[in-house]
C-alpha cells in the first residue's frame, strides 16, 4: 500500500509558492543583518521569528562573519547538535548551551 497524496488546485500551489517565496526572503534579510551585526546569532537563537525555524542551525551560523564550516562544525559538534538541525527543533538543553558558548566567543 503506497500513500496517495492529496492533490492540490492551483490557487493552493500559488499560496504555498507565494508563502515560499516570502520566507526565503525574509530569511536572506536576516543572514544580511547577521552578516552585518545588526543582529546577534544569540538574540536570533534565544527568540527565533517563526520563519526562522525551520532554517538549518548551521546554515544560520555561517552566515556570522568570521565563521566558516570548520568552526561551525565544531561549535555544532561540542554541543551535540546535529548538522541537519533546525532552529525550530533544537532542545532547550541544545538551546542553551549553544548561546553559553557564543556568548564566550
């Protein structure tokens, strides 16, 4: 048994786009405002904006300037958090002790 899944019409596929599009947005302003410093990754991790979350904690870290994949891995693996992680799915625990160790960076 294979599911099915439902079919969509194409004002729906139109919405799901157009809200696509939006976050994809939104997200490049908010890798600009990082990369600038007009916003701290700390700020950005303690209180997440809902289009945020379910972007890549890493992808959200290399955009800080002066952090490359080699840091970032690192940072990622001394917290234990999975390269694959969402914002939205990281653990209180995996929360906080990412922003602890920023904030000493």
């Amino acid at each position: 048994m294979t599911a099915v899944t439902p079919e969509r019409s194409i004002n729906q596929r139109l919405d799901a786009l157009a809200r696509a599009n939006e976050i994809r947005s939104q997200r490049a302003q908010l890798k600009r405002d990082l990369k600038a410093s007009r916003i701290s990754i700390q700020q950005l991790l303690a209180a997440p904006p809902t289009f945020v979350e379910t972007a890549k904690v890493s992808d959200m870290l290399l955009a800080v300037p002066k952090y490359g994949r080699v840091k970032v891995n690192k940072i990622l693996h001394t917290c234990r958090i999975s390269p694959s992680k969402t914002i939205g799915g990281l653990s209180d625990r995996q929360r906080s002790e990412l922003v602890t160790l920023l904030n000493r960076r």
